[in-house]
C-alpha cells in the first residue's frame, strides 16, 4: 500500500515536472516568436530571424538560470534564518 502511494506521489510530481517545462517551453517560442518574425512573405526563416530566436532563447535561458540560483540562495537563507530562530527558542 505504502509502495504505491509513493509511486502514485513519483507520477504526480513528474506530471507536475513535464507540465512545468511545457508551460516554460511555450512561453518562451511565444515570446520568440513575436519579438523576432515580422515577415510571412516567405517560408525561409530569413537569417535575421534565425540570429534573433537564438538570442532570444539565450537570454531567457540565462535570465531563468539566474532567477532559479537567486531563489535557491534566498532559500538557504530564509532556512538559516528559520534554524537560528528556533535554535533561540529551544536555547531559552
């Protein structure tokens, strides 16, 4: 019973994990794609357009690594900070 609890908990969180990408995959070909193609006389994807989603794909790229990092980094503090203030409460 216990075992497929923890599977069904397993599935949900990488339903969760997939869902999450998509979300952040669609955001980021919308975003592209409307700051980068302003011309549908042609099939081609011209070289500008090409150039302009790479740039773009690598700066939002960088921009979520770096929002992830700080997140992480306020979390370790706000855990520090939560440690002290019960390591007070117990030391009183």
């Amino acid at each position: 019973m216990a075992s497929q609890i923890s599977i069904d908990q397993l599935d949900k969180d990488q339903i969760k994990s997939f869902s999450d990408f998509l979300l952040s995959y669609n955001k980021l070909s919308e975003i592209c794609f409307l700051d980068c193609v302003n011309e549908f006389t042609s099939r081609a994807i011209s070289e500008g357009e090409d150039k302009c989603s790479l740039n773009c794909m690598e700066k939002f790229l960088k921009m979520n690594q770096r929002i992830s990092q700080r997140f992480q980094e306020f979390q370790m503090l706000a855990n520090e900070n939560a440690l002290a203030a019960a390591q007070k409460l117990s030391g009183k």
